[in-house]
C-alpha cells in the first residue's frame, strides 16, 4: 500500500464526515466504499494526526460509538 493512497483515503473519509458529520463506524466505512484494510488504515491516519475523535453516545439505554472530526 502506498503512502499516497493511505492519504488519498484519509481525505475520502474526512470529506465523508465533513459533508455528512458524526457517523458510526459502520456507516462512515459503507459511506466511502472503501475495503477495511484501507478504511481502517486511512482511519488510524487521521487519528493519529488528531482530525478526528470517537464519541461514545448513550441512546436508549446502549452505547453507541460515532467517529467524528
């Protein structure tokens, strides 16, 4: 996997929570059509560069993990 295209990911995710804001992890890796190996390494990119946060949000008595920047 190239470098380039970890980056080229990250955007595609960023630009996915951007338009749409907080999603689950579910929704934000169908939203960008992206397989796991690169959504999660896209992913841990931007984690890593602090552009994006996990809220973890209680509704109806469960939590409920959203990713956003």
């Amino acid at each position: 996997m190239e470098i380039n295209n970890i980056g080229n990911n990250a955007g595609v995710i960023w630009n996915a929570l951007n338009t749409n804001g907080k999603m689950t992890e579910t929704k934000l890796k169908k939203e960008t059509g992206l397989a796991s190996a690169d959504f999660y390494t896209a992913l841990g990119w931007l984690a890593r560069e602090g552009k994006v946060n996990v809220v973890v949000e209680t509704r109806c008595g469960k939590d409920c993990e959203y990713i956003t920047l």
